[in-house]
C-alpha cells in the first residue's frame, strides 16, 4: 500500500490534494501557510485536514519503520518464510504487525521455554495433533532424570501449548474483538484508603459496574487516576465461559483423551497470557481514545480562550485583588506597559476604603484610565463593588477577567525578563490588564496547561496533549496576525516560519533599529532567510508602513497582481483598498496564473475589503447578580446570569460571581439530547442559569440552563 492510499483511506479528498500537501510540507511549509496561501494546490483543505495529513503520514511512516525492523529481526533468526514476509508487508495494522511478530519476541524466558529445553515440543504436538487415544503412554516417552514423571512431562507439553494459543494471530484478534464489544469495568475500593482525605471525590467508583464500550472517555480518566492513587482496583473482563469455549472450538476437533490436556491448556492460556494482555490491549486502546477526547476538548476550550473578545489599545488599570495583602493596583499605557504600581487595603482586616478610593481616582486621572480589569480570584467581587462605588470623573467600563495562569506568568523567565525590577504581584497584575485588552498576546506566555480549561489534563498523553496545544495557539495567533512592531517574543514565535529564535533575534533588531517600516525589512533580520521570509511575512502587520498592504493579510507574493488591479482601474494600491465600488469591477479570471489560482484570489479581493479585520469580537462587560457574593448566597431554583469559564465532555462550569464555579451538566444544557456540549455553548458566553442544588460541605453547585 503507498502512502497515497493509507492517507485516502481516512482522508476524504483526493489524492492530488493529499500529494500536493504532502510536497508543500516536505518543503517545510507551515500549516498555517498551506491553509491560507495555497488553496489551489491543496483544494481548500483547512488547518485540520492538513494537520491530519501531517499525523497520519507521519502514522505511516511509523508503520513502514516497525515492519522493516520486524523482518529484520525475524530475518536474523533464520525463521523469515516467504508466507510470513507476505503477511507482514501485507499489513498497515500496527496490532496485527505486533501479532504476527509475537512468536519471534524476544522476551524473559517462559515456562514454555524452559518446558521446550527439557524436549517436551514433541510430546506438545503430539496433543495438538489430537490423533492419540493413550495420553499417558505418549508421555512416558518423554519421562526422564530431568522430567521426573508424566504429570511433568504433560505440564511442559501444556505450557507450551499455551503459548501456541497466546500467540495464534486469529484467536487474538477475536478476543480482542469480545472485548471490544462485551468487556465489562469493575471497580472496587481499596479499604485502607477508604477514609484518607482524597477518597471522597473518588467514592462513587468504590463499587461500580457499567459496559466497557460505553463508558465515557472523563470518567475512565476518573477510574484510572483513582487507581493511580490507590483508591481503588479496576478490572476490565469479559465473561471467562464465553471466552474459553471460543479458543476451545479453535483448538479441540475430535473428543479423544487430547481434550482433556488441551482444555487445560486453553484455560491457563486464557488466564495467565491472553486475559492480561487482551484486557491491557483493550484499557490501553480505551485511554488512548479517552486522551485524544480530552485532548480535543482542551484544545477547543483554550482557542476559544486565545480568540476571547479583546478590547483593544486602551488605558488600564488592573487589580490583583487580595484581602490581607491589599489590592495589587498597575496603570497600563496603550501598548500595555507598565506606567504606575501601588497597594490598596479596601478590604478587612484594614478596611481602609477612603484612602483606597482616593488612590484609584487619583490614578484614573493622573493615568487618563478608559477601563479597569479586575482578576476572578479571592476577593474579586468586593473589589468589583469596592470599584463601582467610586464616582469617577469620566465613564470608565469595568471588566472582571479569568486571572487563570496569573500566577504562572509572573513567576516565570519571561515575566522576570520584562519586569526584572518587579516582585511576582505586579506582574500578576500586569498580566491581568494585558488579558483584557489582547487576550491571545497575553495568554500565550503561559504554558496552556497552567490556564486551566479542560479535563484531566494531567492524566491524558503529556506529549500528544503539548503538540495539540501548540498547534492551537499557532492556528490562533496566525488566524489573528500580530503586530511586527509591538508584539513580544512569546508571541513572535508562533508566527508562521519564525520559531523562538528567529523572535529572539526580530526583537533584538527592533531594539536596535526601531520600528520596522515595511515586510521586506524582515530579510535584514540576522538568520532571517528568504524561506521564513515567505512563511511569516503575511502573518505579520506594520500600521503605518510605507506599503499599504503591508498593514493586510494580502501575502507579499501578491502585491503584484494587486498593483496591477489597481493600475487596470487607475488607481492607486491604496485607493483600491476598502474601495467597494472600484474592487466590484474586477474580474479574478484576468490575473490567474500558474501559481496564482481562483481561490487565493478571491482570499485577496476579500482583504482588499476589509483589510487587517481581526476575526475576533470586541469585548463586552458582564453584570453579576450583585445580592451573590458567596456560596452561602445561593437559594435553589434562582436565576442568575454566569459567564461559562470551562467545557468538558459531561457539561460546562459556569461563573456566577463566587469563588465555586457551578456544573451544568450536559443533560441540563437544553431541552433533549444533547452529543456535544459545543454545540450547545462557548468558553466566556453570558448564559442564564438556575441552581438546582447546593452542597456547601463539598463546595458544589448543581446548575441547569433549562429555565
């Protein structure tokens, strides 16, 4: 099978797509390039289909790898058959590949192996032969100094019989299909933990049953890190009859003496191989769907996050609330830089409101304040009432943001290197302010995981769950484009073709040599090579630079043709831009080229509409119920407004103003089914939301959005 054909079996395009992607990727093009830039080679394959030709080629290439070192590895034994060789370079199943190469494994040495040294395979295929009616006659042949009855001798025979069913291709991928099908999860408490502080969040797995194939992907992450703890034991089963009488019909023919040493052997085949391993096989198979599922889930949550409404080059002033250790208080400029700090205490034990008050006034003034943003940790909602109390001279719009991660970023290399002269609570609130006014700039400084939004992002594939997460943040921070001349180096090294070091050496040469004036700028940038240059230029914007497009998503490659336009319409590029009469009269067919199609024209014409249209909404204040402050306040079957802060596969968690965020489980997101909760809401959506129930020894809130 060629790679074309692996791809096509799973990928629904043609297979000139697939060969034209794969070529553009093997020239180190970027998926954000290819999605954007060279739609006409790939057909308009988005960011996903390319990134899923990417992982399955890379599959392939796996396979290709494992079946050359299978039949070099079999080959070196001197037991490679033509028949064998056929079956491996046949198969593209990597469990099938694992199957066939099983018998050839090398491995501890097993009670087969040690039966083999003592020369009981003889007597072994004497009884699979089953053509025998004097068992103990055939196997007081084998009776020697070092087997010393037949009983041992029969022993041996079994053993190794037993490892001939473990590894018979057939009954293997049968039994793994029972369990697939039938399986059952068991759980059971471990008692001497029962009662650790840990166990309650665990309890409802200390008895629990339910069908294999059906149990969500969350809660066998649940089961899993509950036996990870020590919690609990799981057992995945199915039944042990059906089981044996399967391998049974595939091993005994006749119903001479054989029979009874060959069902022996099938049921300590069953038990000491096939069952562990199937049973693994099948869990491992489980958890491996169960992590791509939260995975899938994590990412969604964090680019729906990245994309969250920014608003915009506006002066802030951001709170770190905090009641002991007052409010850490920062005034920011347009370009988020840190103009003014200080402390307020409005909050007991001090209570000194007056003197805060004056302070933020004083501030808002002095630093001409057009919004605060207010962090969701402790003590947010005091502060928020503490703020809107205070008759500012101006209207100021207040803003509470997820401060998720906050805490992360000001402890980290990259928060020290911006704010060295600094403790880690002005940075904190730095970061607060900065994710009001760009979200995406400011989030991507944090490691995704530390933001908090998704489910068992601890338990799930480390290494998977960080190159999905990546791949969101560069789909995100390249959907938007940046700023060349603001934008930090965390931000500048998820640029299409740039890299971390490429944004440390564009920082430095900004630094040097201030601001850049237009794209082409970027080739004199040390290490910078025309390669790069192609990749990132159109992903990057320059307000006010000396070519009008370069403030646009039209890529650099296509200034020609755009001057040509606006030269058939005589025009100047910047006189057609946003010139909806003049771009109406022009027709697309008249500057198609080789390299240059329909569809990355049209891409083209619609920027010359709207150029540098950042994708995302602007942002928008939200009211809490003022009378909640605490769980304590909460009444059963109130209605109050929330602002959804996570989504997982079982439901969403959703804000309504107090330290606990509330479930609304995905059976009570609407009237009827409901199969995935994205459909229903979004990360940072205003829904209205009634409590069903509170538990506030266990810190729970139980909500619905069926009103």
């Amino acid at each position: 099978m060629t790679q074309i054909d692996y791809l096509l079996k799973s990928i629904q395009t043609s297979s000139r797509n697939i060969e034209n992607t794969l070529k553009l990727l093997s020239e180190d093009c970027t998926i954000p390039f290819i999605a954007r830039y060279r739609k006409d080679m790939t057909g308009n394959l988005d960011e996903v289909v390319i990134e899923q030709i990417a992982k399955t080629s890379k599959l392939y290439d796996e396979i290709v790898k494992r079946k050359d070192s299978i039949l070099k590895s079999i080959g070196e034994q001197d037991k490679l058959t033509s028949d064998l060789e056929a079956k491996i370079n046949q198969s593209f199943d990597l469990q099938e590949l694992e199957d066939l190469y099983l018998p050839y494994k090398k491995k501890r040495k097993t009670k087969a192996d040690t039966a083999r040294e003592l020369g009981l395979e003889p007597l072994a295929k004497i009884l699979m032969a089953q053509n025998t009616d004097d068992v103990e006659a055939a196997a007081h042949k084998y009776v020697n100094q070092n087997v010393n009855s037949i009983d041992e001798a029969l022993q041996g025979a079994r053993d190794i019989i037993a490892e001939w069913i473990n590894e018979n291709i057939y009954v293997r991928k049968n039994l793994r299909r029972m369990f697939q099908r039938s399986a059952t999860i068991e759980t059971k408490a471990v008692k001497a933990k029962m009662e650790e502080d840990g166990a309650k969040k665990f309890e409802q797995y200390f008895e629990w049953s339910e069908s294999f194939s059906r149990v969500p992907s969350h809660r066998l992450l649940a089961m899993l890190r509950a036996e990870n703890e020590g919690y609990i034991k799981m057992n995945v089963g199915i039944v042990k009859e059906d089981a044996l009488q399967f391998i049974e019909e595939q091993v005994i023919k006749n119903k001479k003496e054989t029979a009874a040493q060959l069902k022996k052997a099938v049921a300590d085949s069953y038990k000491r191989l096939l069952e562990p391993a199937i049973s693994n096989e099948v869990l491992q198979e489980a958890k491996a769907k169960a992590d791509q599922n939260s995975i899938g889930v994590f990412a969604s949550n964090l680019q729906q996050l990245l994309l969250a409404p920014p608003l915009g080059e506006k002066r802030i002033l951001a709170i770190d609330p905090g009641f002991k250790t007052g409010c850490k208080v920062v005034c920011l400029d347009e370009k988020g830089d840190l103009l003014h700090n200080e402390t307020i205490y409005p909050h007991a034990p001090q209570n000194d409101t007056t003197m805060a008050m004056k302070k933020i006034r004083s501030m808002a003034n002095a630093y001409n304040v057009e919004a605060i943003s207010i962090g969701n940790g402790t003590a947010s909602r005091e502060t928020e009432f503490f703020i809107k109390k205070i008759a500012f001279d101006k209207p100021i719009q207040v803003f509470v943001v997820s401060e998720a991660g906050a805490s992360v970023y000001s402890a980290s290399k990259i928060a020290r290197e911006e704010f060295s002269n600094y403790d880690v609570t002005v940075r904190g609130a730095v970061s607060i302010g900065r994710r009001l006014s760009d979200p995406l700039a400011e989030l991507v400084k944090i490691d995704p995981k530390s933001i908090g939004v998704g489910q068992y992002q601890h338990d799930v594939d480390q290494t998977k769950l960080k190159e999905e997460l990546d791949h969101t943040v560069v789909r995100c921070v390249n959907a938007v484009g940046i700023n060349l001349n603001t934008a930090s180096k965390s931000l500048l090294s998820y640029v299409s073709g740039i890299g971390e070091k490429m944004a440390e050496n564009i920082v430095a040469y900004r630094s040097e040599n201030g601001p850049f004036t237009n794209r082409k700028e970027l080739k004199k940038v040390p290490r910078l090579g025309e390669k790069a240059y192609v990749q990132a230029a159109a992903f990057v914007r320059i307000h006010n630079g000396s070519h009008p497009l370069d403030n646009s998503a039209v890529h650099p490659e296509a200034y020609g043709i755009v001057e040509k336009m606006a030269k058939d319409l005589n025009l100047s590029v910047g006189d057609l831009i946003g010139n909806k009469e003049q771009i109406a009269k022009i027709n697309i067919d008249k500057y198609i080229t080789d390299v240059v199609g329909a569809l990355y024209l049209n891409d083209v014409i619609k920027e010359l509409l709207k150029p540098g249209l950042d994708p995302r909404k602007a942002a928008k204040v939200f009211e809490f119920d003022p009378t909640v402050k605490s769980i304590k306040d909460l009444k059963i079957g109130a209605v109050l407004p929330g602002i959804v802060n996570n989504i997982t596969n079982f439901g969403c968690f959703v804000d309504v103003g107090i330290k606990e965020s509330g479930l609304v489980h995905i059976s009570q997101l609407k009237e009827g089914y409901v199969s995935d909760v994205n459909e229903v809401v979004k990360l940072h959506q205003h829904v209205q939301i009634k409590v069903v129930e509170v538990d506030e020894s266990r810190k729970r809130v139980q909500l619905t959005m069926i009103l």
